[in-house]
C-alpha cells in the first residue's frame, strides 16, 4: 500500500529569491512505519535517562528494583541497538 506525502522545501528561483516548493511523494507503508518507529526509538532512549538517574539516585535499591532496572537496561539497550543499525521494523522489545 502506498502513502502521498507532501512536504515544502525552500529553494532560490532565478530571481535570487527565496520560495517555497511543494513537493507530493508516494511512500510505501513500511518507509512510513519505519519512520515512526525510529521516532519512538529516540523519544523512549530521551526519556531512559530520566529514568536511569532516578534508580542511581536509590541509596540501597531493592532486590525487586535491581531486577526491574535489568529488564529496563535490557529494553534500552535493543533500543540503541537498533537506533545504530536503523533497523525500525519494529520497537518490539524495546
């Protein structure tokens, strides 16, 4: 299934001018789901550090706390993973 997308650019005319150009592209479903799951992507590893300075900031975590946070890292870690080799099939695990 295909998808219209339009977008503008600026570009100079012959005048030197300064313009908008419209363009429309057809885009494919799975360019547009692997955009937006490239966006989850950073938007969930921006909020991971939030997260991970909250758990350095427990003077003695608990043993149910250190277990949660390894399964945290784990999904953060598939996260950044797949950010590095732009594999944005899925955010499944992440």
């Amino acid at each position: 299934m295909m998808a219209v997308v339009n977008s503008e650019t600026w570009v100079f005319n012959e005048t030197g001018d300064r313009v908008r150009q419209p363009s429309t592209e057809l885009v494919d479903d799975a360019t547009i789901v692997a955009a937006e799951n490239a966006r989850t992507l950073r938007e969930r590893a921006a909020s991971a550090i939030a997260s991970n300075a909250a758990y350095l900031t427990l003077t003695t975590p608990t043993n149910a706390q250190n277990v949660a946070q390894l399964r945290t890292l784990t999904r953060e870690c598939s996260a950044l993973i797949r950010l590095a080799l732009a594999a944005f099939d899925t955010t499944d695990d992440t």
